[in-house]
C-alpha cells in the first residue's frame, strides 16, 4: 500500500446538497495517482505522463459508495495495487474517515505504445514499483 494521501471535497465539487457529485471522485483518485507517481513510485511527472515511449490511458474505471462524501471534509485515501497483467495494472483507492470508508475506486490503465497506440507488456522497472504496493 501506497502511503495515505488526503482528499479534500471542495465546493465545485459538490452538488446542491453538498454531497460530491459522483463522477468527480474518479478526477480525486487520478489526483491521487499522479501524486503517487511522483512521490511514492519516484518517476517525475514527465517521466511518467510525458514520456514520449507509452502511454497509461484508462481501461477501467468503478466506484463503489458505502456513505456520501461530503463538501468541506477531508478524507483519508490508501492506494493498493491489486492487480498486475502482462499488459496493464489495477489499482484501488480507498476513501476513509475516521477508520470508516466512505468510497472504493478501482481504476485499471493499460499501456500503450505511445506512437502505435497498441498495448504493450509493463515495463519491468515499473512492474517492481508496482509489485512493491
């Protein structure tokens, strides 16, 4: 597991009874995964996002509410890897609150040759980062 990183629902992200809009927790958990990139897994952002060799677009994407999330609170999000094949990896974020869960996102990214757009295998070096979680 990635070490928790916090999530804080801001006001556009809410809806009018200022519960977080239910899409917006997918843009919360890529935050999350971009913030892990850098910090936990050690690429830089461009090395990761910019890259020119592949590319990580999404090949899956769920989210599971047990209780709303609310405007103006901040919520606790551990990141596991859950899943790793020979051409993408899983990872789930879990949003908590005082040891409650309020969300589970499972996000799945495949990678693409970035000039052919066609899967190709996990990059070794990241599959031992990603392996680590």
């Amino acid at each position: 597991m990635l070490f928790p990183q916090r999530a804080f629902i801001t006001f556009d992200l809410v809806d009018a009874a200022g519960i977080l809009f239910f899409a917006h927790v997918f843009t919360l958990a890529h935050h999350v995964f971009e913030s892990s990139v850098v910090t936990q897994m050690g690429f830089s952002w461009q090395e990761w996002f910019n890259n020119g060799q592949w590319l990580t677009p999404m090949k899956h994407c769920e989210a599971v509410y047990q209780k709303p999330l609310l405007g103006g609170e901040t919520y606790d999000v551990a990141v596991t890897s859950t899943r790793i094949g020979e051409t993408s990896f899983t990872l789930q974020y879990r949003f908590c609150r005082n040891e409650e869960t309020y969300c589970t996102v499972t996000l799945t990214h495949v990678f693409c040759n970035h000039d052919t757009g066609k899967k190709m295998p996990v990059p070794s070096h990241i599959r031992q980062k990603l392996e680590s979680l």
